[in-house]
C-alpha cells in the first residue's frame, strides 16, 4: 500500500507539481525518497517538469537531493542540462553535490561553460549555504513575504517603495540602494529576485559582515512597531 501511496507522490510530481497533493500523500505515508523504474525521484521530475514550488517543497522535507537515477544524474544534473538557474541555486544550497559525475564522468554543468561557471559562483560561497538558523529563515519569509506579495519576486519598484518604508531616505537615494540590491542579489534573473536568492544574498551577508544583516533587521522591526507592515501598491 505505502508503495501504492510513494508512486503516486511521485507520478503527482511528475505531472502537475502540486505541493498541496504531495504534502497529503507525505501525511498518508508516502516515501519522499521513493524512485521510479528510472531511478528518478520526487525531486528528479520537479526538475523535469520545472516544478519550482514543488522542488522547494521537497527540500523543505528533507529529500535526499543527492539521490542519482539509471544514468548517475542527480536533480542538479537535470537543472544544469535544463539551464534552470532557479532550481541549481535551490539544489545547490540544500547541498547537492556539484562535483557528483554520472556515468558519463560528467559534473552537473560541465558541457555548458556559462552553467558550470554559474554552479561555480554559488558553490564557492559554501559557508553561507547553512549560516541561518530556522528562526532567522522565517523572519526573512515574513518580510520577503511583505514585499513581494502575490507576485513571489521582488523587482526594483517593490524594493525602492520598501527601502522609502524602512528607511528615512529621499527617493533618489532609495532607488539607488534599490538598483544596488537588485543587481547584487538578482543572480538568476537580471530584473527580479526569488526567495532564494533573498536569503542566500542574506546568509551571505550573515557571514561576511553580521553588524549589517542585524541593522536591516531591527530597521526593520522600528518601521514595522511604526508604520505596521509594509504593503506594496
């Protein structure tokens, strides 16, 4: 039966990505970790099918990202052939291994020059991979959440009307901050930043300079005992 169950998790995956479809066969005893004929997992046909949600949403439940199929291919393999950039940052930073090679001897990116360069980028900053704690990830959440609002990415205006809330800046000064975060964090998408290029622009900066990462918190907190919540229009 639990077979029954971990099958259609998967095929679910597969063919709509739906995350509240795979988190109710989790709750029935599905296996996350469960893979087809093909060696392919949950994790695997999220990638295939550009999934992105629901690839977050495995790895928020502890799959095990570094499962490989019939062809040695991991789910970063599949993201580097697919070009995906959103999905390589994602596996890459819940710790699949970019020096992993599939039968072919090949790492994840290796035939394309501007892949491999990109996985190299992000896997030279390791140490930001597991700086956050769960508290801290969810505060990030809550004011990622607060600035992006439907819309699940924040682009230059969200950021400079955010940067006016939080911030007793003048306009010009807002939106040259704005254009500084954008195209510092933006690594995946010129024009707009994901959630997870948000903390792990932030993990970074929990690394590298901690006195800034707790100043945009608690200049956050002022504005939000002030002004309340801040709501993009």
């Amino acid at each position: 039966m639990s077979d029954i169950i971990s099958e259609n998790f998967v095929m679910n995956i597969q063919s709509t990505g739906s995350v509240d479809a795979a988190r109710m066969a989790i709750a029935k005893g599905a296996n996350i970790n469960y893979v087809d004929s093909e060696g392919n997992s949950a994790a695997h046909h999220a990638v295939l099918g550009e999934h992105l949600d629901a690839l977050r949403f495995l790895i928020a439940e502890g799959v095990d990202v570094e499962i490989v199929n019939g062809e040695g291919n991991s789910a970063l393999h599949l993201a580097c052939q697919q070009e995906n950039r959103e999905m390589i940052l994602a596996l890459l930073v819940a710790g699949s291994d970019p020096t992993k090679k599939n039968i072919e001897n090949q790492k994840p990116g290796e035939k394309n020059g501007k892949i491999a360069s990109f996985v190299a980028q992000i896997a030279a900053e390791n140490k930001a991979f597991k700086a956050l704690g769960p508290e801290q990830r969810q505060k990030l959440q809550q004011i990622y959440n607060e600035i992006a609002g439907p819309a699940k990415h924040i682009n230059l205006d969200m950021t400079k009307m955010f940067n006016l809330h939080v911030n007793e800046v003048d306009e010009e000064e807002a939106e040259r901050d704005a254009k500084d975060f954008i195209a510092s964090c933006a690594i995946c998408n010129e024009e707009r930043v994901s959630f997870d290029e948000w903390v792990f622009a932030f993990s970074k900066l929990w690394v590298c300079e901690q006195a800034a990462y707790e100043k945009f918190i608690e200049d956050y907190e002022n504005a939000l005992n002030s002004k309340g919540p801040f709501q993009y229009r």
